[in-house]
C-alpha cells in the first residue's frame, strides 16, 4: 500500500469506529435513554413517524389541572405536546418513515461523521491548507464535547451543529457544478432546518448570516446568492412556523415559550435551575430580556466558563488558546482569514458565554459536580467547534518544531495522548457513556416491574424516572409538589394511583398514612424495591 492509501484507510478506520462508539448507548437498550429531552424526542419522532401528530391524547389533564405528562413535555389542555421545539421530532420521524423506526437512533451518529467530512472540506478550501484541515477532522472526532454528544442520539446539539455545517458546507464549496443556484437553495435548506432544531441560538446564526454583506460590498458573492439562500431558509423556517401554530396555536410559539404564554399550559422541569436566574428574568424587559433571558451574572459565567469551557477538557483548549495569542501578537502578518476566525469565535464566545454562563443549571443530582453530561458543555459546542482550527495549528506548530529531531512521533505522541485522554473523560467519567449505559440497564429492569406491577392505565407518580416509565404508564412528576398534592385524591378517584421513587422511611409511611395523606382521605402502601428505588400503592382510604 501506498502512504495516502495507509492515511485513507487510517481515517475509514477511524471513521468507523467513532460510528461504532457513539451507538454504545443504542444496541441491547430498547429504546432507553438516559434524559427528559432524549426520551420527549424520541417519542414525539415516533408520534410523528406513525401519525403525523405532534401530541400525545391525555384526557385527564383536564380535569387534573394539567400535571399529567412527563418533564420535557407540556400539558396544553387534554394533549401533551413537545417542551422543545419541533425540528428533530419531525425531521427524524419522516426520516424514519422511509428508513424504518430502527434508524431513529443512527441519524445523529451518521449526521456527526458526514459533518466532519463537510468541515474537512471546508478548512481545506478556506485555508488552502490539507494538513490543518485533516488533523481538525481527527480533533473534531476527539473532542469530547462533540463525541459524547454524537452518541447521546436524541439530543438536538449534534444535528444542530451539524445542519450549520452542511449550510456552510454548499454555500462555500458549492459542490451542485451543473445548476449552480441549487448550492444555495440547499445551504438555505439546512440552516433553516438547523433553527427549526435549535430556534433558540437564531440572534447568533442570523448575525453570522450577515456577515455575508462585506462580502457582498466587495462583489466576492452576488446579491442573487443570497436572496437565494436567505429565501430557502426563510421557507423552512415558515413551515415549522406553521407546525408551531398547529401545536401551540401560534406562529412564533414553541414548546419554552409556550409553558408561559399559552392559558392552560403546564410543564415541569428536568434539573436545578438557581433561583437567581429566574429572577434575571424580571430584571430584564423588552429587547435585553429576550438577548439575555438569564440575565447578565458575571460570577456564575466566570465559574462555568472556567468549569465547562476549560476544565474539563485542557487538553483541547489550552493549545487553541496559545494559538490565539500569537495571532494576536503577530496580528499585522496574520492572514486575513485566521484574523477573521479569531474575531468571529471571540464574538460567538462573548455572546454565548455571557447567555449561557449566565444561567445557573444542573441536570446531575449533585449540582457541585462538573460532568460532560451537564447542559453547559452541549449549549457551548458551537465555540468548540470554532476552537478546533486553532487547537489544530498549535499542534501542527509543535509537530514541525520538534519534528527533525523526532521525525513524525510528535504529532503520533499528541494525537494519541488525546484520544486517550477524551476516551477517559467520554466513557469511565461520572455521567460518561459507561456509567449512562449501566444506568440504562437499570432502568430496563425498573421499567419491566413497574409494567408487570401496575395496571395498564395506571398513573404512577415518579419524581425523575418519568424518562423510562412513559409512555408505558401515565406519569405525574413530582410527589412533593403542591400541585400534585393538590390531585391526588381526585386522580385515585380516576385510575389506578402509584409512586415509583426514593424507599421511604418506615417514620415518613406512618406520617404518610397517619397525617398527610389521612387529611386527603389517602392511604399509601409499599408494594416492592427494585435495586434502589420501591413501588407504592395510593387508594381511597
């Protein structure tokens, strides 16, 4: 074999096996997944694949003040509706409907390696420089932000960032040669597609999207080009905007807006949002609450910055940030280009930092703990993406400086030191994709009792297990809440009542019975533990 045939075959094998790790979570696991969002998705893709609904029947809701549906999900009168918003549920169910409901759990690992190919792509074209865009393939491949995120498949950042990357991808290569418009149509298409995932970061992509009028001003692109491209995308955007009046009744509403504006609407919460953030949000009014919806708390964004944009991750940041420091210090030789990406991944990280670092958020039970799972390192992965480059030329800097001495080994030595690195962090850290599949396990187990044990019509009170007992039960999340307090007399009324959670003390069973539940004219009796966590039985008293 030749050399550029051992490098091919080197990045298919490469290539494969990233496949291969990001579905660790998908094979034996039944459709399990490990959050709120993933399991809303996936049911609503379903939902979607099979009827071409976007909502869930629960008749009771209206006469049970709304609190039956999952976290992730919302109550809007007898159905229950995404709390997100609507582009993966659609885009993956109609996906499925002519791939077959087995290729739900594929698209976003497939989508991840089909984007590292278009951003090889695109590097090359920009830079002129096939060595810098070979090796920001690998380290996109490595970074552990976007490998976890790859096998986290019903998550909406991947195929967010990797929809953006495909815009990018038809608009610079313009790979259509026949009908040349196509390219932009196409590259409309998936920025749309990718807000209709994410709407919520579509102030930062639209501002990006401007930056296209220098270029216009110099004659670089053509004023057709990008009526053609803003057109499609605005086309996309105005079909889920329809879907969005369709679901919540309104063009601009989606599933986070919708828990506020809509009469009726009841949702509840996955994680530990800090009071403080919710306060911003009265703080803040008009234009500036809707730019900054956390408010401005310049403690909280240093202490994330610091935990989530480095911390968890040196490796990948530090050599980026040393590259950034010498464009800056030899600013006035830089190419116009690398200056460019140092002023735009300045501006993207100033603006996302300052929005996200802002919010005060934990999805782990112990919110003191830094772990790759939480909500930070995924609203971030955008800025990651953006590093990659930087982190690339460092590496490729010390690989020539020390390479007469030691030939290729430096860049071997680094690239390996990487991976193992990120492979630590993505598989054998706390929420890594060992510990999640091990988690999953036990939720199959739990599930498989909670069926056996309750009724078909059951609802079951759960406090975070919601996320695998729907939609096989009706759930209500959580017990200790004033709404749910609030009807669980008329709900055992209804239907068959249980609460799945915590083993509770026998002293809290006797308060239970003796005290609280006593005034609602309420009994609750322990059924069986399973692993860590036991089934009750509310009835009439």
């Amino acid at each position: 074999m030749t050399k550029e045939q051992i490098i091919k075959f080197l990045a298919l094998a490469v290539l494969v096996l990233f496949f291969l790790s990001t579905l660790w979570l998908v094979f034996g696991m039944n459709g399990l997944v490990n959050s709120p969002d993933e399991s809303a998705n996936l049911q609503f893709a379903l939902s979607y694949k099979n009827d071409g609904d976007l909502n869930i029947y629960e008749p009771l809701n209206n006469v049970a003040s709304g609190i039956l549906h999952p976290r992730s999900m919302l109550a809007l009168e007898d159905y229950v509706v995404p709390r997100s918003f609507l582009g993966l549920p659609v885009v993956y169910g109609l996906l499925a409907r002519f791939l077959g409901e087995g290729s739900l759990m594929l698209i976003t690992p497939i989508l991840a390696i089909l984007a590292v190919l278009a951003f090889r792509a695109i590097l090359k074209q920009v830079f002129a420089d096939e060595k810098l865009a070979n090796l920001s393939a690998l380290l996109l491949i490595l970074h552990p932000a976007f490998w976890y995120y790859s096998a986290r498949t019903m998550m909406h950042n991947v195929p967010f960032v990797s929809l953006l990357i495909f815009g990018i991808y038809f608009f610079i290569i313009t790979p259509i040669k026949n009908r040349t418009w196509l390219n932009d149509v196409v590259a409309g298409f998936f920025i749309g597609f990718a807000l209709a995932f994410r709407t919520s970061e579509i102030i930062w992509v639209v501002a990006s999207c401007a930056l296209l009028l220098p270029l216009l001003y110099k004659k670089i692109i053509t004023w057709q080009r990008v009526v053609v491209f803003g057109l499609s995308a605005v086309a996309i955007l105005t079909t889920f905007g329809l879907l969005n009046t369709q679901t919540y009744g309104s063009f601009f509403e989606t599933g986070y807006t919708a828990q506020t504006t809509v009469t009726g609407a009841v949702a509840s919460y996955e994680g530990v949002i800090d009071t403080q953030a919710v306060v911003a949000q009265n703080v803040f009014s008009g234009l500036l609450g809707y730019l900054f919806p956390f408010g401005i708390h310049e403690l909280a964004i240093l202490r994330h910055i610091l935990g989530y944009g480095f911390l968890l991750y040196p490796w990948m940041v530090l050599p980026g940030l040393v590259s950034a420091l010498l464009i800056v210090k030899q600013w006035q030789t830089e190419s116009n280009t690398w200056r460019f990406l140092f002023l735009y991944t300045l501006f993207l990280s100033t603006w996302l930092g300052v929005v996200y670092g802002s919010w005060t958020f934990s999805d782990n039970p112990d919110p003191s703990i830094v772990t790759i799972g939480n909500s930070y390192v995924r609203y971030w992965l955008p800025l990651f993406i953006l590093s990659i480059p930087f982190t690339a030329r460092a590496v490729l800097f010390l690989n020539n400086r020390l390479q007469s001495k030691f030939q290729n080994k430096p860049l071997i030595l680094i690239i390996l030191v990487m991976a193992i690195l990120s492979t630590k962090l993505i598989f054998f850290s706390p929420d890594g994709l060992i510990q999640t599949r091990q988690a999953l396990q036990t939720f199959g187990e739990k599930r498989a009792f909670i069926v056996e044990n309750t009724e078909e019509d059951a609802i079951v009170i759960v406090d975070r297990a919601d996320k695998f007992v729907f939609p096989s039960r009706t759930v209500v999340t959580p017990l200790r809440s004033e709404a749910t307090f609030a009807e669980l007399h008329n709900l055992a009324e209804r239907r068959p009542l249980y609460y799945w959670g915590i083993t509770l003390p026998e002293k809290d069973m006797v308060f239970l019975n003796s005290v609280q539940f006593a005034e609602m004219g309420l009994q609750i009796e322990y059924i069986q533990t399973v692993l860590d966590e036991s089934l009750y039985k509310i009835t009439l008293k």
